[in-house]
C-alpha cells in the first residue's frame, strides 16, 4: 500500500513539474522573450511599437491592409503604401532603422547599404526568414534553400534558363498570342468593334504562355496547377496575417484540410508530368526548339545524375523538388505584383 501512494506522488509531482514546463514555455513565448528582444533592439538603436501581448502589430497591419486595397490603384509608381502600408507607415514614422511585431515574432528593418551589405555577406548568421507552420507550401524550392543545398539545386536548374533554351519558349508565346488574337477577332466580327476587359485577356494569355513554355503538351494541366497554386497563396495571405499558435497546423481546421488537399492535387498532377517526360528523355529525346522548361529542368538533372553519380542530382525530383522550382512561374507573380495584398 506504502509503495502504490510513493508511485502516486512520484507521478503527481512529474505530471506538475511537466504542467510548470508548459506554463513557463508558454509564459516566455506569449510576453518574457518578446519583451527581452524588445528591449535589446532598443538598446541598438531601433524602434518600434512596444510589444502587444500575442498580436504584436498583426492587428494594425491587417486594419491598413484593407484600408489600401479598398482605394483604387494609383498610377504613379509609389506602390509600396499599397503593397506594405504598415511597413511604410513604420518607416516613416520610426526612421530607416526599426522593427515590427509579427505576433511575438520581431521583424527588423534595415535600409542602411553598408549593414545590408554586411546581412548578406554572411548568410551563415541571418538565414532566410520562414513565414510560419506552412513555409514549406507558401515558400519553397530555391528561394527558401541554403548553403551546399542552394549551390546544388542552382546548378542543376541553371542549364534550363540558358539563353538558348529560353529562345525555345518563343513558339509558346506566339501561339498564345494568337489565340488571343483570333479570340478578339470573334468578338469583333458581329458588329465590327467590340469594348472588352482587356485585364482579363491579358492575364489568360500571360497564364496560357507561361503554361505553355513550362509544361509544353500538359499546359492544361500546367493551367490547373496555376490555379491551385494562387489559392495556395491566397490560403498563405491567410496563414501570415494570423497568429500562428504552436501545433496547430495538426488541427483538422477547415483550412488545414484544404491545405493538404491542394498540396495533394499538385503533387499527382505533377507526378503524372513528370514520368511522361521521363519516358520521353528514356526514349532518348534531347532538349531541342521545342522543349519546356520541365522537360530542361529533368534533362540536366538526368544528365547530371549520369556524370557524377546519383548523390550529384535531385533524386526525389519526381514530385517535389520540380513542384517547388516553378512556383514563380505563377501568372499573379508575373503580371500582377501590386494588386495582390
């Protein structure tokens, strides 16, 4: 009996030193260390908003965020008030050398060319920033790799965006061109003259030759997964303007489930791409006029593989690594950079 309450107590005080654990990491999370870095960047020269339990300036930022988007577009080239309203009105009222509040999360803002010349002379100390629980979804590939894994993918990607490959592309472009084109022309020939949107058009034909220069024959396909992908980033938009909250990319949230449904649809498009332009490079076709950038983009990985062994190339190029190379491939990053919050 002795032994059964010792074994209760034992248990009773790790299950309360564990619940103190969660409390202090939860306690140094929400205020101690934000209020810590505050302080240490003040003592630097920056400034900012003081900290805001959990939200930070989220809640500011998100108010100018709808604000500037309800306005029309101006016509100057004075974007950025539209684009990042909260940064600007950051700059402008804390100076060049500042901070905001992403949650509990300071971002620092330097505009001074020698300390930014310094930031990313030394990569190894100011890595890449992640946006969140979902920053391999929103930002992936390329852009978010570093270090040997950079140097890798770049040389490997390098051969597809060569001048000469890039010439390829131009037959795609003319034959989107004319479609629209010959689209405008319908229109027209029932009375002559025909008023149209032509924002529109021009984003379907930036999206049609975009699909066409880098999935070749699957450019419908292509199409599909550039819509897929522009509900990821407006999901993203979502992601980034909320406080993420340990652990809950696991909840079954509505968005979660939708998340992983786009990611999986992605994947299985691209993977049927993809082994139809392996067979092809099997059947011993070589990169000519008429190549894509996909079909490139596995050519050189191939032809990679086979110089310098298998640990040289992206060996799990089949689904992921080419899914994440072309997402800045995207119509809206093409044609449409200020609108897009």
């Amino acid at each position: 009996m002795l032994e059964i309450i010792t074994v209760r107590k034992v248990f009773l005080i790790g299950f309360l030193i564990l619940i103190l654990n969660w409390v202090w990491r939860a306690v140094n999370w929400v205020w101690l260390r934000p209020k810590r870095l505050e302080k240490y960047l003040k003592k630097q020269g920056f400034s900012g908003n003081s900290y805001r339990i959990l939200m930070g300036d989220m809640r500011e930022s998100n108010q100018m965020d709808q604000v500037a988007h309800s306005l029309p577009l101006p016509l100057d080239a004075d974007f950025l008030p539209r684009m990042m309203p909260f940064l600007h009105h950051t700059v402008l009222k804390h100076g060049k050398k500042c901070f905001t509040w992403y949650g509990p999360y300071p971002n620092v803002i330097v505009m001074d060319p020698e300390t930014l010349r310094e930031i990313m002379s030394k990569h190894e100390l100011f890595p890449k920033p992640k946006i969140g629980s979902h920053n391999h979804v929103f930002l992936s590939g390329l852009l978010n790799h570093e270090g040997p894994k950079w140097s890798k993918h770049r040389s490997i990607l390098n051969p597809a965006f060569r001048i000469d490959n890039l010439k390829s592309i131009l037959p795609a472009f003319n034959s989107s061109c004319k479609e629209m084109l010959e689209e405008w022309e319908k229109l027209a020939s029932a009375k002559g003259t025909v008023e149209l949107d032509s924002w529109t058009h021009c984003h379907d034909l930036t999206r049609n030759m975009l699909a066409r220069a880098s999935f070749g024959d699957s450019y419908k396909d292509g199409i599909k997964i550039f819509e897929i992908q522009q509900e990821q980033i407006d999901l993203g938009l979502l992601a980034i303007r909320a406080v993420y909250i340990p652990g809950s990319k696991f909840l079954p949230t509505k968005f979660n489930r939708r998340l992983r449904e786009t990611e999986r649809d992605m994947r299985a498009m691209f993977k049927a791409m993809i082994e139809t332009k392996e067979e092809e490079i099997k059947r011993g076709r070589g990169t000519d006029k008429n190549s894509d950038l996909l079909f490139s983009m596995l050519a050189s990985n191939t032809k990679t593989i086979k110089e310098q062994g298998p640990d040289s190339g992206l060996t799990n190029i089949k689904i992921g690594k080419t899914k994440q190379e072309t997402r800045f491939l995207r119509p809206s990053v093409t044609t449409n950079p200020i609108s897009k919050g």
